[in-house]
C-alpha cells in the first residue's frame, strides 16, 4: 500500500484549519439560543395607560409563542426618558426590551441632553399599532364642541388647564400645537402616565386631556368624560362620532400615537428578525385584532426597516414643531 505524505510545509495550514474549525464548532454550541430566559418588557410609564395596556397583550402572547414568561417592568418618568435608557444600556441578547411610543421620536428633541441616541442606540423590531389621540374635558366644563372650548379659552387666557404623560411626550406636544392653531393660550400640566392624569381630569383639577383613547375611552362611553374631537385625520373606529380636529376648523391637525418593541441597539440581527417573525404573527392574528379594536389601537405589525424609517421621519418632523412651539426642555 502506497502511503500518501505531505510535504511538511502543509502541515501548519492544516493544523490551523483543524483548529479553526474545532473553534467555530465549540462556539457555535456554546452560543444560546434565543430565548434562555424570562424576557423583560419595559413600559416607560406607569401601569394603566396604553403603553402598559399594549405591552400586556402582547408579552401575554409571546411568552406562548416562544416558551419563556415575558415580564412587563414599568419605568416611568423624565417623558417615557428613563425607560428608553434603561434599554438601550441593557445587554443586547434579546431578553431586554422596551414598549416604545412616537413619545421618544418627539423627546430627542424636546430633551437638550439625553443620555442616549434613540437611532442608534435602539434597533427597532415592528410597530405594533397606532392609537388616535382625543381631546376629551370633564363634563363640568360648558363647551360641547371644539368651537365652544376655543372661545372659552380666550376669554381667559392661561386659565384653562391640559394634562399630558409628561414632558416631551405625545400629548404635550399635541397641546401645544392645539394652542398655536387655535391661537389660545392654555396651562400645560404634566403627568407621570394616563393613570394619575385621568383621575384628576375626572376629579375636576384639569380641563381636559389630549390622551390617547384607550384610557379614556370607557369613560367616554359611561358619559363621565366629553370627547370633542380626534387628532388624527381620519375618525377612529372606536369613537365614529366624534369629529376630527380638522373638521372642527383646525385644518390639517393630524396627531396621532405610535406603539412600537425595540431592542438594545447591538442586538444580534438573527434575534431581532425572530422577534419581529413572531411578533408580526402575533399582530396579524385575528385574537389580537379584536384585543385592539376594544380598546380603540390600530394594528400594524411592519419590518424593522420600516419602523426605522418612520422613526426618522417623525424624528425630522416634530422637530420642526418642537422648535416652533418651543417646547424644549433644559
């Protein structure tokens, strides 16, 4: 039998090859899959509002889908700020993520110093649904349409009272844009999260809100809150008889909340498009649909390219309105 010899400079190459390959095999089966553990889902506001209320459904369905608890963590403060950082330094595996709203598109520049970048120190994985916004008054307040609250408010100035989630956030800027169409002068009072800020709207202490209809939506129906108008462009669904802003005379007043999951921002692109794959199924599903027309959200459910790309075009936009409504925060 003839036997086969190398000459001996081969001879390293193939050992390093060897070695190389031994490497990847090891790291390959040490690598864990996603998920191996509980997953935290960070809601930036209190419990309650339509973050939390979202962020609930959701996590209640993926925890079935991928076999781990998904527990929701509520973060509130600084305009839904703090939870946002709180993400983006969390470890990027997949297990850390954040109930994100058009609020943090609105916050960068509302904020003249945060300590993170929301572009690129998040990765967004999908949108989960867009909720309208309505401009809701306790029913002590003698204005049964928008027309009426508008000459209240300027026959006296700064008297009227609007609560918000916070600085920065949706709401506040929805007001503030209220109040340049409008040409009122209005309070601005902020809260923590729809929760607190909706007992003291029904209690009497403010005049109205521009919260997202979710939270309010119940006491819409039972007469306990007025809704005079939606934000958006279009009517919503949940409240077909209630006219948009527009139609009461602000013309092109469209204002409405975004909902998306974000991850931190060096997570793997293998786990956010697993993410994404099982959250857009979620979205889709007929179960889920009717959880969200209940409670008056839109569902999307898009790519994460997508949500990137509508997360800096609403960043370019509110700019713009930041600055004109100079609202920035020091």
């Amino acid at each position: 039998m003839r036997k086969s010899i190398l000459p001996s400079a081969f001879l390293p190459s193939i050992t390093a090859l060897v070695l190389s390959a031994a490497g990847t095999g090891a790291m390959a089966q040490a690598a864990p899959s996603w998920p191996s553990k509980p997953i935290s889902l960070i809601v930036p506001f209190p419990a309650g509002g339509t973050t939390d209320v979202l962020a609930r459904a959701l996590g209640l369905e993926l925890s079935k889908a991928v076999g781990q608890p998904v527990i929701v963590e509520n973060k509130p403060g600084a305009g839904a700020t703090l939870g946002a950082d709180f993400v983006a330094k969390a470890r990027p595996d997949g297990h850390t993520l954040l109930m994100g709203a058009v609020h943090h598109t609105i916050a960068t520049s509302v904020y003249k110093k945060l300590p993170y970048d929301f572009q690129k120190n998040l990765a967004p994985v999908t949108t989960v649904a867009l909720v309208p916004n309505v401009l809701v008054v306790n029913p002590n307040v003698p204005a049964r349409n928008v027309k009426e609250l508008l000459a209240l408010a300027r026959a006296e100035p700064g008297k009227l009272t609007y609560g918000s989630n916070g600085n920065g956030t949706g709401q506040h800027l929805i007001g503030a844009q209220f109040e340049g169409m409008g040409g009122v002068q209005l309070l601005h009072v902020p809260y923590k999260g729809s929760g607190p800020l909706t007992v003291d709207l029904l209690g009497g202490q403010i005049t109205m809100s521009f919260d997202t209809i979710t939270p309010v939506l119940p006491q819409i129906k039972s007469g306990k809150l007025r809704a005079l108008a939606v934000t958006t462009i279009k009517r919503s669904p949940a409240l077909p008889e209630v006219p948009t802003l527009d139609e009461a005379g602000l013309k092109g007043f469209d204002l409405g909340t975004w909902f998306g999951i974000l991850a931190p921002g060096a997570t793997p692109g293998e786990v956010v498009t697993r993410l994404n794959t099982e959250m857009v199924k979620i979205i889709n599903s007929a179960e889920f649909r009717k959880k969200m027309a209940d409670i008056g959200a839109e569902p999307i459910g898009n790519t994460p390219e997508q949500m990137a790309a509508q997360i800096k075009g609403d960043t370019e936009r509110f700019a713009k309105l930041v600055k004109d409504a100079k609202v920035i925060i020091e």
